[in-house]
C-alpha cells in the first residue's frame, strides 16, 4: 500500500499544509495517520478520507452562493419598483401642476364675473 506526504496531499489539493493537518485532525480515528520519524505518512484511504473531507468543505459554501444570487435579485426588483414609484411621483406631480392651474384658471374667471357685476 502506497503513501503520500502531507505536502504532497496540500499541494494537490491546493491548500495549505495547515489546513491539511486541520482535516486531518477533524477525520474518524481509524482515519488517523501514524506518525514515521516524526513525518506523518498518509495511506491513500487517509488521503482519500481527507479529499473527501475538502470536497464537503467546498460545497457547504455553495448555499451561500445560491443566497448572493437570491439577493441580487432582490435588489434588482427594489431597483425596478423604485423606478416605477419615481414614475408615479411624477405623474402625481404633473396632476397636481394642472390642478393648481385649472383653480387659478377658475380664481381668476371668478374675480373676472364678480368685477363685471
């Protein structure tokens, strides 16, 4: 049966001995290594046992992007009900623009039938 370095198994998995060791430590105890001339040597259901472990790593992240884009989309819905809350403002400002015409309009053709009387 084969082995393989804690460095060797870092460098495949493109982490850092560190976080090699950190899975190491998190695995069963029939998954834990032994311990050669102060070198630990992983045999390949080890090494297999901690790819495996950095594979769930991975994906429990993957909910988080799934969240990110739910709250893109959020903020895109919010974008586009501002937009049309903007467009009403308007339309209710050009109503109210017209309405304050039309009674000055009709202040002043009052004042013009009270003078004429």
């Amino acid at each position: 049966m084969g082995t393989i370095s804690i460095r060797e198994l870092a460098k495949e998995l493109g982490i850092s001995k560190q976080a090699t060791h950190k899975r190491m430590e998190q695995l069963l105890p029939e998954f834990q290594p032994e311990m050669v001339n102060s070198v630990y040597e992983l045999t390949l259901t080890i090494a297999d046992a901690i790819r495996v472990s950095k594979k769930q790593a991975t994906t429990v992240n993957q909910p988080h992007v799934y969240e990110v884009e739910a709250l893109n989309r959020q903020i895109s819905d919010l974008k586009e009900d501002k937009k049309q809350l903007y467009r009403q403002l308007d339309q209710y400002q050009k109503l109210l623009d017209q309405q304050q015409q039309l009674t000055l309009q009709a202040n002043q053709q009052i004042r013009r039938l009270q003078l004429s009387q």
